[in-house]
C-alpha cells in the first residue's frame, strides 16, 4: 500500500508520526490531511537515509533548491557539494535537474548523499538520450518516456515533475491569444515540439493512467508540472496558465483514486497584485492540492537579484496558502549557480517561508520569534545567533566587527538602547 492508501485506511505509519513530531501536530490529524489530498510526504522507500519531510496545509512552509549540471557544466564534484550546502542552509528538498554529463551517476550520487527528499524531471533525460541516441528529441518514444520514468524511481527519487496538463487544447489557446515570452518551462519546450512534430496528444497525458501505475508502484509523490507558466509579468493569469491549471485539478482527482500523493506546480512571473489570486484559483480548481510555487517573481527586471524577488512573491504567495517554494539564486537567467550562489538562494527563501509562517499563524514560527526577541532583550548573542535563519552569516559579521564591550554590538556600542534602558530599570 501507498502512503496515502495507509492514511485513507486510518494507518498512521511511522513517516507520518516523524513528520507530526517535528511539525507538533498530531499524527492523526495529519494521517487525515494526507487522506484528503491537502499534505504530502514525499518518500521513496528506495531513498536509503531519508528523513520524511511533509508539505502541505498547517505545515510549516517547505523549501525547494534546484541543482544539477548542464551541456556546458558537468562537474559532479561541484554539484555534490551544492546539495551539500542547500541542506546545511536549510533545504527542506533538493531537486536534481541534470541535463549534462552521465545524468544517471549524478542522479543517484545526489540521492545516496541527501538525507532530505530529493525530486527530477525524468523528461529532461528522456529527450537528452533521443537526441543522442536518434538525432533529435523528434525521435522520442513513449515507451523510453515510461522507461526514464521508471528508471528514476527505481533509483529513489522521491517525488517527480511530470507535465501532464500541457494539452493539444492548452496550445491551441495559447497559440490564439498570444504571449511575449511563449513557453518557458523547459520541460513544456520539449513535450510542445514533440506534440507540434506529430500533431499527436502530450504523452504524459494520454497515457495518465500508465504513469499512475508507476507512481503507485514505487510510491512516488507526482509534482504536476506548470509547462505553461508565465515567464514574465504581462503573461501573467492568462487562459492559457488556467487552462492548464483546471487539468491538473482533473488529473489530481484521478491520482488520489489510485492513492498517489499530488503537488501542483504554479508560476513564474506574477505581480504583486495578482499573487493572492493565483493561490485561492490553484486551491478551488486543484481541490486544495499542495501547492509549489517557483518564486513567483514578482518583476522581471531584478537580473541578478532574482532570489530578492522571489522572496518577495513567495511570502506573499505562501502567506496567501501556497505551500512549498522553490528557490530562485542571484544567478537565474545568467548563468547555472555557484555554490555560494545556491547558499544564497536557499538562505532568503527560507526567510521568506518563515515570514509566510508567522502570517499564517504557525506555533513554531511564532515561537521561534518570540525565542529572538527575549535574546535580544537579553543581549544574548550566542542565542540570537543560533535562532538566525542564517548562523553562519551572523557570526561573520560579529567576529569581524568586534564591539569595545562584549555585550552590545558596533551599531550602538556603549549607547545601545536595550542596555541603557536595561540600567534603567535596574536602578530604579
């Protein structure tokens, strides 16, 4: 049986009493929001070492760092140790998104070193291999699509981008109403030319019912990709963008029938103004599936600081319900990140999560809180330190400005704020 299986069967088995002691929930409450569809787990049993990780509604906010090579950057090495520092940072899942080297060895070497969820693109390699072994992604066929697939679960992976709601239909609309930047889903680039090639149906929609086989199989969790996501504001909240949204709510439906766990994968590139809408949309259509959201960035010209726009859009998205964030680096539309690039990404992401927590009334976020500011009352360094999204940042500007008394910082000195009205009181 799936995870959900056992959770509809009232099962609550020990990933889900892990997953309720580290979020202080109870185990029974979140067996019956697994059942429902509105959290999930995403855990491969062929993941040795992992630690159960759940998303989704009365959760804390989760996040995402995408790694892996490219055609022009292989260096497994490096990839290695980017993952290594997205945990370190506080990665709550990693994605493998390799399209360069032996992707198989990266892969698996990314699975056997990570102790957190890891998800893939089985398309990506599924079209690399076409082109390789045929000439052209022309040339793919669906049994090396459903083989790709399967190959990634045998190997771990524990939830899967899959574009299943990119239609003949969703392309027609797009066509007629017109976009700046078309398609930018690399995944949707591939599925549209195959489809346009052979004026055939997107594979991974015709054949649904094969890829939920495969899904309940391994028990993997099905991350339903947004192919149609806009890649900069003006095309945001178009048709095209809902169309495809209203299919995936459909294919959802018919996952949780088979007990297959269910994200849904959401924009992009989308104003401030338009942030809370996406999210109450997603949630009605889509059955109040997770909800995974790539930023949203909330404007297109931040090259650069394209992770300070993501955090922006994502704090107003997950304060609006969205539910997992997938971080965006300095390095977005430039080039494939450093690893520090990746550090940087994962550390203001998870800022902007924990901003969405507090918004969302989340116990443990607010704590969390609470715990600073009695250290920061109480001039407590090592602690305020220790609570910080980002240790390792703040003891690096504490060490390299160090203050005349050892109790207060630089910024004020002897004429900090909190000490003086601290000798007040104890005077008085």
């Amino acid at each position: 049986m799936t995870l959900m299986e056992n959770a509809k069967a009232g099962l609550v088995t020990p990933e889900i009493q892990e997953v309720a002691r580290k979020e202080n929930v109870e185990p029974e409450w979140l067996a019956e929001q697994i059942a429902k569809g509105r959290v999930v787990i995403p855990y491969n049993k062929r993941h040795k070492g992992l630690e159960p990780c759940g998303i989704g509604e009365g959760l804390l906010v989760k996040v995402n760092a995408n790694i892996g090579t490219s055609s022009d950057r292989a260096i497994l090495p490096e990839e290695l140790e980017k993952l290594k520092v997205s945990i370190e940072a506080g990665a709550d899942t990693v994605m493998d998104l390799s399209t360069g080297g032996d992707i198989d060895e990266c892969r698996r070497q990314v699975i056997a070193n990570s102790r957190v969820p890891v998800g893939t693109v089985p398309i990506y390699q599924a079209v690399i291999e076409a082109i390789e072994n045929s000439g052209g992604l022309i040339h793919l066929s669906v049994d090396h699509i459903f083989e790709v697939i399967e190959r990634h679960a045998k190997d771990g992976v524990d939830f899967m981008t899959v574009h299943c709601g990119l239609t003949k239909a969703a392309l027609e609309m797009l066509r007629a109403q017109g976009r700046i930047t078309d398609i930018v889903s690399r995944g949707g680039a591939f599925l549209t030319t195959w489809m346009l090639h052979h004026d055939r149906e997107n594979p991974l929609y015709e054949y649904y019912d094969r890829l939920l086989e495969l899904a309940r199989k391994y028990d993997i969790t099905l991350s339903l990709g947004d192919g149609l996501r806009p890649g900069c504001i003006a095309d945001a909240t178009d048709r095209a963008q809902i169309h495809e949204l209203m299919t995936l709510g459909h294919l959802t439906k018919l996952a949780w029938d088979k007990g297959v766990q269910v994200m849904i994968e959401g924009p992009g590139h989308v104003p401030l103004d338009q942030i809370q809408a996406n999210v109450v949309i997603q949630k009605k259509l889509c059955n109040s599936a997770p909800f995974y959201v790539l930023g949203p960035l909330v404007t297109d010209v931040a090259t650069g600081y394209d992770h300070v726009a993501c955090a922006i859009g994502g704090a107003l998205a997950a304060a609006a319900g969205a539910d997992f964030l997938c971080y965006v680096t300095p390095a977005e539309h430039l080039c494939l990140p450093s690893v520090e690039d990746v550090r940087e990404g994962v550390v203001v992401t998870k800022i902007a999560a924990h901003a969405a927590d507090i918004a969302r009334g989340n116990k443990v976020a607010i704590e969390r809180d609470r715990q600073m500011a009695m250290a920061r009352k109480n001039l407590d360094w090592d602690t305020q330190i220790r609570l910080a999204v980002d240790p390792q940042k703040a003891w690096s500007y504490r060490e390299k400005s160090v203050p005349a008394e050892d109790d207060v910082c630089t910024m004020c000195g002897k004429y900090c704020a909190i000490k003086t009205v601290k000798t007040y009181f104890k005077a008085g």
